[in-house]
C-alpha cells in the first residue's frame, strides 16, 4: 500500500486531520506541475518587450499585439490541457493511491482556467510594459492583492472553502488581472508607445 494507505490506517481518532495533510500534500503535487508548466507563459512579456518597439507604423504595432495575444492564447490553452490533463487522465503519476485520484481531479479545471488567464494576463502585461505603463501595473497589483485578500479572508477562511477555495484564489488573482491589463490595453491603444524613438513613453494616468 502507499504511505498514505498506512498514515490513514493507523490514524484513530485523528483520522480527519491526517486526510487534511494527505490533501495537502495531493494538491501540492498538482500546484508542481501547474506552477513548472507556468513558466512557459515567461518568453510573453520578453516578446512584447522585444518586438513592440521595433514596431515603427501603427498598423505593425497592431499586427504585433495580435500576434503576442494569439501566443498567449495558445500557450495558455496548451499548458492548462496539459495541467489539467495530469490530474484527470494519468494521476498514477503523482500517486499510486487510486483512493485519492479524486481529490486530484476535482482541481483540474481550476488549474486550466488558471493557466489560460496566466498566460493572457502575462502577454498583455508585457505589452503594457513596453508602453512604460509602469504607474498602472504598480496600481493594478495593488488593487488585486487587496481584492485577493478579501476574496481569500471570506470566501476561504470563513467560507470554508478548504483547498478548493486555494485554487479559487488563484483563479480569481489572474482574472481580475487579466481583466484590468486587457481593459487597459484597449483604452489606452496606441497611445505611450513612441514608434518613432523606438522606446516607451508613459501613458497618462
């Protein structure tokens, strides 16, 4: 049997707490792969840093945004099916329990909605940085920590959402980014980006 066979059977009456640690120690096999396959989505922002001032006419500066948004579609999609995929379709290679293999599964989703928001958020940030919106990223991360820690205060701490609210968390961290980098992308357009000099210039706040 696997060890976490005999940390159950052998457990009594704190059986309940042992599960919690085997979870645990389950979804920390998840998060490795998730997080090593995050680490693709990190040549987005070098792309755009790049390639985005070397665009000298807006119609290239467009085709060039279009592009690092398909690549991270594409990279985001591709690494979710793949972080999602471990769990769902070979857990055997995480654990050899087949008693929690469900627990496993039950985070699959989180995980590619997670990556596909991930690598979106990455590429249009790495836009944005190359346009030197550096006063909005700062402020952008600001507003989404202190909206992660509500989240996580009420919805996982006094919701009880357990490990399953975990990953809730890290969904919604890389959605309200994705939606505050793609909302800033499309107001600002074209403008703090100086084809011309071939370097960023600051937006307006």
């Amino acid at each position: 049997h696997d060890a976490i066979q005999i940390v159950l059977s052998t457990a009594g009456p704190d059986w309940g707490r042992c599960c919690c640690c085997c979870c645990c120690c389950l979804f920390q096999a998840v998060f490795s792969v998730w997080n090593l396959l995050a680490f693709a989505n990190a040549p987005l922002e070098q792309v755009a840093l790049a390639y985005m001032p070397a665009a000298t006419t807006p119609w290239q500066q467009g085709s060039t945004t279009q592009l690092i948004l398909a690549l991270s579609a594409v990279i985001g999609v591709t690494c979710g099916a793949l972080a999602a995929g471990v769990p769902l379709l070979i857990p055997q290679a995480l654990t050899r329990d087949p008693a929690v293999w469900e627990y496993m599964r039950r985070v699959a989703p989180s995980a590619l909605v997670a990556m596909s928001l991930t690598a979106a958020d990455v590429g249009v940030t790495g836009i944005l940085l190359a346009k030197r919106d550096l006063a909005y990223i700062a402020r952008a991360y600001t507003v989404t920590l202190c909206l992660l820690g509500v989240f996580m205060w009420f919805g996982v701490y006094k919701g009880g959402w357990g490990l399953d609210g975990v990953w809730a968390g890290l969904v919604f961290f890389f959605g309200v980014r994705c939606l505050q980098s793609i909302g800033r992308l499309i107001t600002t357009g074209d403008r703090g980006f100086d084809a011309r000099l071939g370097s960023g210039t600051s937006v307006d706040a």
